[in-house]
C-alpha cells in the first residue's frame, strides 16, 4: 500500500522541476509512467532527450535497484533492463527523495505485441528473453517479478527489453517482488527462493499466459490445473513438453530452456525428404547427416547456426509486417 510520502510523489504536475543535490542535472516532468510499492516512475525531459525517473521515500530501495542496473550495464551482449543515467537526491520541502534516471523504452507490451503481429511471434521473443535471463544468472542474479507488464517489444527489428527491476534479487535470498499468476509458491509448485528455476517458471506461465491475456484464477493449483489450460489451446500444442518442463523444475539453466525452445522452431526431421533435411541442415544445427549419420557439431558453430536462425527468423517477420503495412 502506499504511503503519504509516496503519494505526494506521485502527484507531481507536468512541468514541474527535480534539480539533483549532488549532480545538479535538470529533469522536467512530462507524465507520469506508473508507480509500485517502492516509487513513482516518471517521463521526463532533460536537455536534449527523453529518459524515465524513478522517485522513492525510500532510498535502500532505490539503491538496490541502480545496483542492478549497472550490474546490467556491465555485462556486454545483454539488454534485458535499460541503461542507467543518473541518481541524485531531489530535496522537496525539506525532504529528501532518492531518485535514478534511465533510458526511457518505447514500444507495446509483450502480450500486445503479439495480438497485434500473431504468435509466431513469440518463439522467437522467448529464445531472446532467454538468452538475456542466462546472462543475468551468470552474473548472480534472478529477476523475480517477470511478467509481460514489465516486457516491452522495441525495433523493428524486434527486441525484448525489459522496463521494471525492481524484484530483481541476489541469488540464494528471497524473492522480493512477485505477481501471483507468474509465481511457483502460489501454484504450490517451488519455493519463492531466487534461483534460475524460479525465473524459468515465469517464462512458462508467460507463454501460457499469450493464450490467456486475462490469465485464470488457482482452482485446485499445481501443475495439473495448468497442464490442463495449456491442452484446451492449440497454439500452445508445440510448447507443451517446455512448458511441463519448466513448471516441473526440470531445467537448471535457461540455456537448457532456450535449446528446447528453438527445437520447437526447427523444422521437423522425421518424415522428411533427404532434400528437406539437407535445406534443413543449411538453416539449423541438426544431428544427422542425409546418410542418416550423426555428425558431432562443435559447440562455437551450434552458438553460430542458432544465430543464423534468430536472424532470419526476426528478419522473415519482419518482412511481412512491412509488407502488410503496404497493404
């Protein structure tokens, strides 16, 4: 619930002023974003962009946060959270506020996204947001609160980034922030310990979730009652046995998710002519010869085919979304 304090912040009137104490840079608020438990995130203008602020009474929280951001910063090849830009204290009244600036992300939200271009897109967008969850975990961290809310879908080309850290949590310790619906402990399927295995359940329920966009209340809980939503849709057919595995706890890594994910968007093997499975080896790393022998790939080239196959996917969506704008 908010508090007094926290309430005044989110009052702040378009036009108005945050000078920094420290910094002495200037932000002009244009309107206000959305606001949570530990503040109030503001569209500001400084002097020559636009960024998002984020204002809080609570000035632990907002350092845990710019500690995530810049440890986001740091690792090259991941852009999961946005860039940090600034944090000051803003003095109001003889009171002092905490505040951090950021790059402020434009674009829908990932369950819009997808209504709007269709669900092919989202094997693609899951393989992305995997692969930026694994570099957060290498680097200790589990992001807690992950919901389509908190994903927003940039480009084109099409990107996944991510606009709310704030569950974010050092591996190992509680999980600060959480959405019931993304949660393993409300479904009675894990603990709210931060772990690798406690974001991939989120990634799970989020692609339920593209199938129901108002989500669906527990019933009898586990992984029965869900199992059984996933079998009533047919465009969740393909990620069933991913699905299961994720809520089950079967995956230690989202590498281990992502591999499986992009299984799915390769094209099917068996029954396949000689000629299809040849077009098929050009595209993806795949396990047999057109002699029907198994060939050993080095991991580098795998990383590099996957890689291929990211980029030609984005690149064919891409193509028809210009396309049908034509039209």
């Amino acid at each position: 619930m908010m508090n007094n304090t926290l309430k005044s912040l989110s009052n702040l009137s378009p036009g108005t002023t945050i000078r920094g104490k420290w910094y002495q840079k200037q932000y002009t608020i244009i309107k206000e974003l959305g606001y949570g438990a530990n503040g109030v995130v503001y569209l500001v203008r400084d002097s020559n962009r636009q960024a998002a602020l984020k204002i809080s009474d609570n000035p632990s929280s907002i350092t845990s946060e710019v500690n995530v951001l810049k440890s986001f910063n740091k690792v090259q090849g991941s852009a999961l959270g946005p860039s940090l830009l600034d944090v000051d204290d803003w003095e109001q009244q003889g009171k002092q506020h905490s505040f951090y600036v950021m790059e402020f992300i434009k674009g829908p939200d990932l369950l819009s996204f997808i209504q709007q271009k269709g669900s092919e897109w989202l094997g693609v967008l899951m393989l992305q947001l995997l692969a930026d969850l694994e570099i957060l975990h290498q680097n200790g961290w589990v992001f807690g609160d992950l919901k389509p809310e908190n994903l927003l879908v940039t480009g084109p080309p099409a990107r996944i980034r991510c606009i709310d850290v704030g569950g974010t949590t050092i591996k190992g310790r509680a999980i600060k922030e959480f959405t019931e619906f993304y949660d393993r402990g409300y479904w009675g399927l894990g603990s709210r310990k931060a772990d690798e295995r406690y974001d991939l359940f989120a990634v799970a329920m989020i692609i339920v979730n593209t199938s129901y966009p108002r989500r669906f209340n527990k019933t009898t809980g586990g992984l029965p009652q869900i199992m059984g939503m996933v079998k009533q849709k047919q465009e969740l057919a393909k990620y069933e046995t991913v699905i299961n595995k994720a809520l089950s706890g079967h995956y230690q890594t989202a590498g281990e998710m992502r591999r499986d994910v992009l299984s799915v968007l390769q094209p099917r093997k068996s029954g396949a002519s000689s000629a299809q499975q040849a077009q098929a080896k050009s595209r993806v790393q795949v396990h047999k010869t057109r002699t029907g022998k198994h060939s050993s790939k080095p991991k580098k080239k795998s990383h590099f085919l996957e890689t291929v196959f990211l980029i030609a996917a984005i690149s064919m969506m891409y193509f028809f979304y210009l396309y049908s704008q034509v039209l």
